[in-house]
C-alpha cells in the first residue's frame, strides 16, 4: 500500500480520552468555538479527567482525536432544571461530579469540521446511552444549543421555533441531531451559556430516559426480565371423579415446573370430562353441577402452585352462584394468593346451551413474573379489551380457550397474534385436543398452543416464539424477554403504543369497578 493511500485511510477507534489528547482537543474546540468561549483550558481537562475518567469519550482517526463527548455524574436534585453551565460543572472544577448520584450530565460533544457527515456524533451518543444503562443511571441530561434561532428571533419566540424544528419545518444543526438521536426537550432555559449569541442565550434542556434504569439495586427479589412460559395442550379423556382430574393436572404441573417454569396455563373448561358424570340431565343443568367442583379444584391447584413453586393460570371452570353462571379464570400464584378473571363475552352457542353469563371487570395481575392479564378465548376476539389491559402496562396476556373446529380456532389464533402486535406484549394460547363422545356440546376439539411476540428486529423473524403440533397431547415451554418489550415499545421500528392519536381517539370502561 502506498504511504498517500494509508494517509487516505481512517482508522477510528472509540476510546475514553487521555491528558495527552488536549492538543487534538484543543484545536477542535477552538475552531468550532471561536465566537462562543474558546477551548477548555488544560486545567479544565484535566479536572474532569480526575473526577470521572470513564465518561470522557473519544474517537481517534490514526491516533488523532477527532471527536468527543465529555460527561459527569450528578445528583440532579442539587440543581433542578434552572441551572447554568457554569453551575452545574462547578466553573470548570467539575467538584460537582458525584458518583452516587442519578444523572449522566453530557458538558460537551464536538467533532472535527473536517470529519462532518460521517455520523460520528451518533457514535458518542450512542457511546454515551451506553455508559448510563450500565451505571443504572436514571437519564442523560444536557443543556442544548439552538444556532438556527438567530435566523428566526425576530419573528418568533424560542418555545415556536422548537415546534418547528421538532415538526422538521426548521432544521437547526444541533437540536434537530439531538432530537434525531432520541433526546426530547424537558424546557427552554435563559442565560445557559450567556455568550452564545445565536442562540441569543437561549438553550434547551435535553434528556434521554434510560429504560432500564432500576431504582432499588436488591441482590434478590428484582423484577424478573426472562421469563419461562409452560403451556399445556390438553387431551380431553374420561376421569371418574376430582382426584382422577387433578392427578392429571399434578403430572403437567409437576412436568413444566421441573424446566423451572415461572407460568403453567391450562386450556378453558379443562375439567370438562366430569360433565360425564351428569349425562342423563340437560346439558344447563349439568353444567351448573360441575361448577360445584370449581371451589374444591382451585383450592388443590393452589395447593399445587406453592409445592411447586409455579404460577398457574387454571384455564377456565364454571361458577355459579344461585343466580348466575359465569365462565372464570383463576391465577393462583405461587406464593399462595389468587385472583380471577371472568370472561366477559358469552358465545351465542354457550348462552343457548349453557345460559352462561358475561363478567363485568378486566383487570392487569402483578406476578413476580410480570404484570399479566387473561382474556378466555372469545375475549380475545375483541381489540378493546387487549388494549386496556396494554394501557395498565401488561407484559405477558394468557388466553386459554376451547375450540371444536379448525374455523373457530384460526379466529382466536390469528386475534392473538394481533393482540401481540398492537400492544408490544407476549400473548400465550393453549386450548385442549381429543374428543369426549358423550358429553353434550364438548364432543370434540382442534388446539394447537402457541406463543406469539411482536414483530420486530429483536423477536422471532415469524413473531412466533413457540409453537406446539396441532391435535397432540403435548407441553410448551419456552422463554419470553420482558426487558425486549421495554425497548420495543420506546425505540421499535413502530410504537403501536406510544405513537396512538389520543388527540383523536381512545378507549373507556363505562364498568365502575
């Protein structure tokens, strides 16, 4: 190779910055800032170098640094939002890094003029989200220049001109980068940097929230970010009584807890081959004799998911109560306590045989595992009900269902994968398989379990995380990211829910709770 072509080469390389790069930072500052300041003097670098040498960043091109972004950590309730430049980084001591403190607070980034256009400015800023997620440090806070108001001064306030640029009516060199690389503007702030005359002393105060930030470090007990799913497809088959049944039960529970599943969900009206027992009475009336069994099964499931140390979504069982029939779920998690979950819509054929009635409230369940939620089969053919269960800020929607034909079954699997999609949330299906020749209305069964994610770069190409075959007995399990969810829902290609009109739309539950 020749020498003018290896001077013609870049090498750059991403590097925390030395005492001895001050020159290259020197020249850098000084041609960027010749109006406005100047450079840093060598005292200054080397103040923020002692404090915090981890958050000085810089991009060296054949040994020269080129670019770079310079930070500290602050306790942000010293100072609050009406600050100054000079305030916050102690005059140039930069005393006021703490180390304990919540906030990565960037003092400055710059890059070469002759390297522009080469994105090196969204390398440090990526450099530096980084450096914040792995301090756990609640958020990057800078105070931002607006150049381009100069031009506009005259004809508009700072707060309108920022709404243009935000709307992309303006461009301004540095808030329109700053707003491209994920910083939204908390406030407009005077006499920040008192010699920026373009920016007539006006500046922005930026922050990036970092979403993974956890407030409380605890070695044990934290929020669970992979989370192991086990769903049962059920073969219906003959049980002489309850214990028959739930030495069934037992063995899959027993099974998906020894993967060390976190979840067990069994499919609706799974204890429907005790309606057997009830065969010489009308199928509404057999019914309401198996809801009698309801109380004494989800007190031995309960039992079931603390010995085994799972949380178990009991499917569905029938409950009455003198005056209504109703369909319900029961969470019975495995520290011991319980909540329920009634189907809300009533199929024309479960109303007809059955005289099923809807519940009233739909609720988010806090697990350790996860906020979830458990809509029983046709619930799920009804977008409302998913997307006010995402607005309580659910991570994993359980749908256990029972479907007899392939038709019936293609409408709860493909509402579940749009249920996943739409609200940037993991929704698991399980119905049951088999047949039971001699129970009235539940003569036959088409199931196959699945795990459904949304679709984007960081889930499964097909937005499927675990399918089981078609009509077999058979157990999923399978892990799902909660902190994959995190990231989707405020960096994904699309943010189904942060990007919903609410200016023009929005769901209400008349229901008082």
């Amino acid at each position: 190779m020749s020498k003018q072509k290896e001077e013609l080469e870049h090498r750059l390389k991403l590097r925390n910055i030395k005492l001895s790069d001050y020159e290259d930072i020197r020249e850098i500052m000084i041609s960027i800032y010749k109006n406005k300041g100047g450079a840093w003097t060598k005292e200054e670098l080397r103040n923020q170098l002692r404090a915090f040498p981890e958050g000085q960043i810089g991009i060296e091109d054949n040994g020269k640094v080129v670019a770079a972004a310079l930070s500290i950590v602050v306790d942000y309730n010293r100072f609050g939002d009406n600050h100054t430049y000079d305030q916050i980084t102690g005059y140039g001591k930069f005393d006021t890094h703490d180390m304990e403190g919540d906030t990565l607070y960037g003092t400055d980034v710059f890059v070469s003029l002759e390297y522009r256009g080469m994105r090196l400015g969204r390398r440090l800023y990526d450099a530096r989200k980084e450096l914040c997620e792995n301090l756990n440090l609640r958020s990057i806070i800078a105070g931002g220049r607006i150049p381009g108001y100069a031009n506009y001064a005259e004809e508009m306030t700072p707060r309108k001109y920022i709404d243009l640029v935000k709307n992309k009516e303006i461009y301004d060199p540095v808030l329109s980068f700053q707003i491209a690389n994920e910083f939204h503007v908390r406030k407009v702030i005077t006499k920040y940097l008192p010699e920026d005359t373009d920016s007539r002393a006006y500046a922005t105060l930026l922050e990036w929230i970092n979403i993974y930030y956890e407030k409380d470090e605890k070695l044990i007990g934290n929020k669970k970010s992979i989370v192991r799913l086990g769903l049962v497809q059920w073969k219906m088959r003959r049980f002489s009584n309850v214990d028959d049944l739930m030495q069934q039960v037992e063995f899959f529970v027993d099974t998906v807890s020894g993967y060390k599943s976190d979840f067990c969900l069994l499919p609706e009206f799974f204890n429907a081959p005790l309606l057997a027992e009830f065969n010489d009475m009308d199928a509404s009336e057999a019914i309401r004799n198996l809801a009698e069994y309801t109380d004494e099964i989800v007190s031995r499931m309960s039992d079931l998911a603390v010995s085994y140390n799972v949380n178990i979504i009991g499917g569905s069982m029938p409950e009455y109560d003198g005056k209504k029939l109703r369909n319900v779920s029961y969470l019975c998690r495995r520290d011991g306590t319980q909540d329920k979950q009634y189907k809300l819509h009533i199929t024309p054929d479960e109303a007809a045989y059955w005289g099923l009635q809807g519940g009233n409230g739909i609720n988010v369940f806090d697990t350790d595992a996860g906020r979830i939620g458990i809509l029983i089969c046709y619930d799920v053919e009804f977008p409302e009900l998913g997307r006010i269960l995402a607005e309580q800020e659910m991570d994993i929607l359980f749908v256990p269902f029972w479907t007899d034909t392939k038709n019936a079954f293609l409408r709860v699997n493909t509402c579940a994968k749009s249920r996943a999609i739409e609200n940037e949330c993991y929704v698991a299906i399980t119905g049951s398989v088999g047949n039971l020749p001699k129970v009235e209305n539940m003569d036959i069964q088409y199931s196959q379990a699945a795990i459904y994610s949304p679709s984007d770069f960081s889930f499964p190409h097909d937005a499927v995380v675990a399918m089981a075959s078609e009509n077999e007995e058979t157990i999923i399990v399978a892990d799902v990211d909660l902190d994959l969810l995190t990231k989707q829902r405020k960096a994904g290609s699309v943010r189904n829910l942060e990007q919903r009109r609410l200016d023009l739309y929005s769901i209400q539950w008349k229901q008082k709770k």
